[in-house]
C-alpha cells in the first residue's frame, strides 16, 4: 500500500469514529429538546389549572403521582413558632425563604413556603404583622421535596442555627419539634397573596427551566457538518496531488 493510500486509511480510520459520536450527540440533544418542550407545556398547563383539594394532591402522591407545580387549595393555622429558614435570594437580594408548618384539621401538619423575607428579617418579631393567629385559606402549588443534597457544592443543613442550604422535610420537621409522621412529605409554595405589613412576599415558586438544547444538536450537527467538509477537501487535494 503506497503512502498516500496509508495515511487515507489513518485518516479515516480516526474521523469515522469522531463523525458518528458527533451525530449521536446531535441526535442526543434533539431527543433532550422534544422531552423538555413537553415538560414546559405540561408545567405551563399544571399551573394554570384550577387548584384542588389537598386531599386530592395526598391520593396522588400516595398512589405515585406526579404532584409538582400542582395548584392546591386548603385551609389550617400557621405554627409561626417552628418555621424554618432556607437560604435564598429574592430579585437580587439575599435573604430567606420562610417555611412554617400549617396545622391541618385532622391534626397533622404540611409546611408552607409562605415567601421571602430580607437577611435581616429573619426573626419572625421583626415582622410580626405578617403572623396570622386565625385559621387562614392557603392557595398555593405542591411542590415536592428533594430527597437528598442536590450537589456536594452544596452546605449542609445546619438545624440548630434554622439554617436550611436544601429543603430536607424530615430534618425541617425533627428541628421543628415534630416527628416524621406528623407531617407531609410534599410541601406547598403558597401563591403571591400579600401578607399583612409586605412580609415575607409570597408568589416565590421559580419555574426557569432552561432549554439549549437546540443550541447544543445544531452545534454537534455543525462540527460533524465542518468535519465531513474536512475530509471532501483532504481527499480531493490529495487526488489532485497524487493524479488519482
């Protein structure tokens, strides 16, 4: 086999592969772009629809379901003693997100992500106003609760200081004197009703799903596209190099 031939063979015995991982990857996020935009709309329909009983959203997730970004509405009395802090930030400002167990009619309790309140109002006699002692209606969207730190970037909880770094329900519960048992697995982002004297400012739930993934197959299709015009202009220089 002549030179030319050799470094043919070479050539493609090392683009082929390079080709078909590109294509693959291409192929890859097209599949990822149709599972997110149906994700998107099935979100963008959840959220819209009419809210229901919690006794409905508790029969979905006992049976499996998927509860998130569900609309729910139901009533009960805030424990404004055991809410718990998880740390967020709110349009540019850090501060932190207050979850107060509701004490539900049957005695149990669900935690309510009532909203944001600045750094330094973290204290609840700092915003005393926004303490409800009556029996409140709640309108809000289930959301469902992580089962374990999302990232090893991310702090451990820190209960004693009512410091929460990932909404950890079991840990939020026993920090807050309650056991497992007396409350909900599932919490609820309640809706951007006002409270009393501006705090904490609810309506918090963020729905950014980002979605590049069209951005990313037209960026693989386009590599293995220039890497396929690679090769054209290789072979035909060498043909016209070589006389074949």
């Amino acid at each position: 086999m002549s030179a030319s031939r050799r470094a043919n063979v070479i050539l493609l015995s090392l683009a082929l592969p390079a080709l078909i991982v590109l294509l693959m990857l291409g192929s890859w996020q097209v599949k990822r772009l149709q599972w997110k935009e149906a994700l998107i709309a099935r979100i963008e329909a959840r959220i819209n629809a009419e809210p229901q009983p919690l006794e409905a959203i508790d029969d979905l997730y006992r049976n499996g379901g998927d509860i998130d970004y569900r609309p729910v509405k139901f009533s009960g009395r805030y424990d404004h003693s055991r809410e718990r802090h998880y740390l967020a930030t709110w349009k540019g400002e850090s501060g932190f997100q207050v979850h107060t167990p509701m004490a539900l009619d049957a005695g149990d309790y669900i935690f309510v992500n009532r909203g944001f309140v600045p750094y330094d109002r973290k204290e609840p006699a700092t915003r005393e106003a926004g303490q409800p002692a009556d029996k409140v209606m709640v309108e809000g969207l289930a959301r469902t609760a992580s089962e374990e730190k999302p990232s090893f970037i991310v702090p451990d909880n820190d209960p004693q200081k009512n410091i929460f770094y990932w909404k950890d329900i079991d840990a939020m519960a026993s920090s807050a004197g309650l056991s497992a048992e007396q409350v909900r697995e599932y919490y609820v982002d309640a809706g951007p009703q006002e409270n009393e004297g501006g705090l904490p400012v609810g309506g918090v739930t963020r729905i950014d799903l980002p979605n590049s993934h069209l951005q990313y197959a037209i960026t693989w299709y386009g590599l293995a596209l220039a890497l396929v015009g690679v090769l054209l202009v290789w072979f035909l220089r060498r043909d016209e190099e070589t006389g074949e």
